[in-house]
C-alpha cells in the first residue's frame, strides 16, 4: 500500500507534467478517473488492517491483480501498447514472485500478459502498418520472455534466500539450545561434586551413630535407607554422565524400558493413582542413560500438574504404531496455556508447574536419540505429553 501511494503520487505528477509541460493530448478526465478510483481501492485496503483484520497471501494476489488493472486502464488512455511505460506491467510481477506461491505468481503473470495482449488486440490498423506491426508482436514476445525470465529466476532466488534465512536461524536456536543445556550440564556437574563430600561424610558419621544404642533403630533404618538412595542417584548420574560422554548406547526392549517407569512411579508416587496401559511393547530401542531422566522429568510435570487441581490421577500409556514407540502421559491439571505453547524454542521461563529446563532438556534428551517430543492439550481436559522414539528395524 506505501508502493502504491508513492505511484499514485508519481502518476498525477507524470499526467500533469505531460499534459501541461509537454503539451501533448490525453484524456486527462479519464486517466485521473482510474488514478481515483485507485486511490480510493488503496484507502479501503488501509482501513481494513487498520481494523486489524488478519493480511493473507490472497489479499496480496488481489493488490496486485488490481495494480495491473490499475496501469493498464492508464496506458489504454495513453497510446496502449505503443506506450513506453509499458514495461512496467513487470513490476507486479516481480514483487509477486517474492511475495507469493507459484500459483499466486501465476495468476498475476497471467493477468499481466492478458492486459499487454487485450492492449495490442486493441491497437488501431493503421497503426500497424509496414514493419511496425513486426515491431509491436515482437515488443509483446519480449516482454512475455522477460515476464518468464522474472518470474523463475527472482522466485527461484527469493526462495533460496527465503531456505538459508531459515537454516541460519536455525542453526542459531540450536545453538542456544546446546549453550543452555551445556550450562546446565555443568552446574549440575558441579553440584554432584560439591554434593559427594557431605554423603560421604554422612556415611562416616551414621556408622558411628549406629553404636549408639539409645537411638531409635526404626528412626536409623530409614535414615540408612534416605542415605542410600542419596549414594545410589549420584552413582548412577555419575555413570549416566560417562555414559553420555563416551556416547554409549543400549538396546533395550520397550517392555523393559516400560517396566522401569512403572517401578519408578510406584516408588516415588505412591500417593499417586497411576494408570498403566501397554499395548503390544514386542519392539526394542537403542537409547543412553539419559532416556529414563527425559522420562521421569515429564512425569514429574505431569503430578505436580494433576495435584494443583486436588487430583492424583496420571495415565501413562506404551503404544507401538507405525515402526515408533510412542510414551503417551496425560495429566489431569489445568493444560497448557496459550504463553506457554508460544514459549518453545525460545528462553524458558520460570514456572510454578516446571514447564522450563525439564521439558527442555527432555526434548534435547530425545532430539540425541532421534525421538521427538509433542505437547498437546487432551480434548477432555489436562495436558498430554508424546516421546517418540524410533524401534529397531529387524534385519
């Protein structure tokens, strides 16, 4: 619309320039007709965004359409296609082979060759006389050349431009996904290490304690148990972090896999009503120390999700569908917003609920092993969570 105010300026100007300057004869009632009515198309076209309805691609297919319109009505009121400013039905093109699909770029290349062609249809007999009639087919073959030429080679190079802008971005998400989870990784790092020491020392001080025999010996096991689990997880973060370093990886069967996370839930959640559902679980996967983690942090998400809402209920179900095997987990909590959907791949924000780090690193978890992870909104209410990884094809 700024382009097309700019040429309405540019048209007035040119008439009256050629009209009063030059001295040559020309319908000016007419030619300022089409320039009016294109001025009042481009101020309705204004107070239609500015009522902020929604731009489309055939909004612009439109424009364009019109602007061809437009500048052959003036060029039928100013000597058609003997006119110079002729070539100028291939700016339409141009800016549509940037703009648009190849069908909207066809249907204004076409409009335009249509108007060049309606224009020299037009053109008097005795104006095509002697060689000029040669002069004027050949004008129209050049331009529907150059009108082919425009729109292959500026849609082709807008589309390569259009590729790598989107590789460079991202290429540049992906990067500040790695500095982020590298980060991560080594804070974590060094809190299993800072962590370590006081365990330790833990250890050393129970064993002393237990010779105490006016301590509840109830009160002691599970104080040994608390203290065990705490010497097991840094064990098996430490051998997960080796694990991931060497880049080992395991098959193992989805069955198994499944059979974890049961186990998992049943000890961390036993207030929790989970509801298990297996189908088929035949196939294997390869994955690393980090599957398990990926898993549990959305398990984790989906609890803490169900008891804002008083509810202690969380399905996790194990499919096997299309050589995929797919971990279904759907809570009972207030879903997904809106914000939050519109927060993937960017920065994640502190939440109340987790919705951060965790599924980040969940979904940097199934990126290393070819999997994908999709969050939805389930139709009876609660947020849904899908891991996706890829089974084993039996050779």
């Amino acid at each position: 619309m700024a382009l097309r105010s700019a040429s309405i300026i540019m048209q007035t100007a040119l008439v009256l320039f050629v009209t009063f300057v030059l001295e040559y004869e020309l319908p000016v009632l007419a030619m300022f007709g089409v320039i009016v009515a294109e001025f009042i198309f481009n101020s309705l076209w204004y107070v239609y965004y500015r009522r902020g309805n929604v731009e489309r691609k055939s909004h612009l297919v439109t424009q364009l359409i019109a602007d061809v319109l437009f500048l052959g009505g003036l060029l039928y009121f100013s000597g058609g296609a003997t006119n110079a400013f002729i070539s100028l039905l291939l700016i339409p093109i141009a800016i549509a082979a940037v703009a648009l699909p190849i069908r909207g770029l066809m249907f204004v290349a076409i409009s335009a060759i249509a108007t060049y062609s309606f224009l020299l249809w037009l053109m008097p007999m005795h104006v095509m006389h002697g060689n000029m009639e040669a002069h004027f087919i050949g004008m129209w073959l050049n331009f529907l050349l150059s009108t082919v030429v425009v729109a292959i080679v500026v849609n082709q190079m807008a589309n390569i431009i259009n590729r790598r802008e989107l590789t460079i971005a991202k290429y540049r998400e992906e990067q500040l996904k790695q500095e982020r989870i590298i980060a991560l990784g080594v804070a974590s790092a060094q809190v299993t290490h800072d962590l370590a020491t006081p365990i330790a020392s833990l250890a050393l001080m129970f064993d002393e304690i237990k010779e105490d025999n006016a301590i509840d010996r109830g009160l002691l096991g599970d104080f040994e148990q608390q203290l065990k689990r705490c010497s097991d997880k840094l064990h098996a973060f430490r051998q997960m972090s080796e694990d991931i370093k060497m880049n080992k990886r395991v098959t193992y069967s989805c069955a198994q896999v499944f059979k974890q996370i049961t186990r998992h839930c049943q000890l961390n959640y036993p207030q929790v009503e989970f509801r298990f559902s297996e189908q088929v679980n035949q196939g294997e996967i390869t994955a690393d120390g980090s599957l398990v983690p990926a898993v549990v942090n959305v398990i984790n998400n989906a609890v803490v999700a169900s008891n804002a809402l008083q509810s202690n209920q969380v399905d996790i179900a194990s499919i096997e569908v299309n050589e995929q095997w797919k971990l279904v987990i759907r809570d009972f909590g207030n879903g997904f917003k809106t914000e939050q959907f519109a927060q993937l791949g960017s920065v994640p924000q502190p939440s109340d609920r987790g919705f951060g780090m965790a599924i980040l690193l969940s979904n940097a978890s199934l990126e290393r092993l070819d999997g994908k992870l999709e969050l939805t909104n389930h139709q009876h209410g609660g947020a849904q969570v899908v891991m996706t990884l890829p089974l084993n094809m039996v050779k």
